[in-house]
C-alpha cells in the first residue's frame, strides 16, 4: 500500500527521472547504492546509532535524519543534518540542500567509524577501567560509573 502511494506521488511530481524506491537490497549491494545516492534520508521515530548512516557515511554519502538516538553523535555538521523538527517540509528542503552539495569523501569526515574488532576493544577497555578503580574517561557521564571496582576471583573484572 505505502509503496502503491509514494509511487503515484512520485509519478503525479513528475520525478521518475530522479527518484527510485528499490525496495529491499542485499547486502553485497549496498555500498553500490549508497555510493550512487546522492543524499540518504532517515526518518526514524528510534534509533541507536543508526548502521545505515554508518555506511552511508563510509561510502561518501551525505545524509539527512531525525534526531534520534545517537545520530547527533556520528553527524559531521558540514556534511549531515540532524532534523529536531519533524515537519515533513522542512525535512524536505534540507534533503534538497543537502542534495545539492553531492558526494563527500570519507576522509573529511569528522567521526571515522572503525571495524566491529576495535569497536569492541574500544569499549573492553573503558570496561575494564572504570571497573577496575581507575579514572574513568571523561566522557563516561557520572551516573554511569562504578561506585566501586568490581572483583571477581580477587582481581579485577577484565
């Protein structure tokens, strides 16, 4: 149904020529798509942080999301746009804005994703600090810290 609407929607806009609805691609696929997008939109209503605008980003794509989750996080001010509004007009004129810029490489990007395996050390280690007594670093907010190092077998977690 929602498919049948944005279809007669594009058709009646006369914007067949610029606006294709894929559907669901394969994963193999989709770094080509977002390399030939030239803006990626995300309107969530929840998010963590969002892997389609992970990818988006890695592949040179700007993108333009609501403010949910941890977008605010990973946006680059220069490239993306976070959207607090959810008036669909205004979404639609930074999508326009945003298209208009076209591709970006990766390497201006201010937040650099890494691979799952250095993510998950990144997180271990700021883990075993805080659990451990030490400092716990400073972006760790103060209600999320340890009261006091966990011990398992007499040493601590790690």
């Amino acid at each position: 149904e929602l498919h049948r609407t944005l279809s007669q929607k594009i058709d009646d806009l006369g914007l067949n020529q610029v606006v294709t609805l894929t559907g669901s691609r394969p994963q193999a696929e989709l770094a080509q798509w977002y390399r030939a997008a030239d803006v990626v939109a995300l309107t969530s209503h929840s998010e963590g942080i969002p892997n389609v605008l992970l990818e988006a980003m890695n592949c040179g794509a700007r993108w333009v999301a609501t403010d949910v989750g941890g977008v605010r996080e990973i946006a680059d001010p220069a490239v993306h746009k976070v959207m607090s509004s959810r008036d669909p007009a205004l979404f639609a004129d930074s999508l326009e804005a945003n298209w208009q810029l076209g591709q970006v490489s990766p390497e201006r990007l201010a937040f650099q994703p890494g691979d799952w395996e250095s993510s998950a050390g990144q997180v271990a280690d700021v883990i075993v600090t805080c659990l451990a007594g030490k400092a716990c670093p400073s972006h760790i907010p103060t209600s999320m810290r340890p009261t006091s190092p966990l011990v398992a077998g007499g040493a601590p977690w790690a």
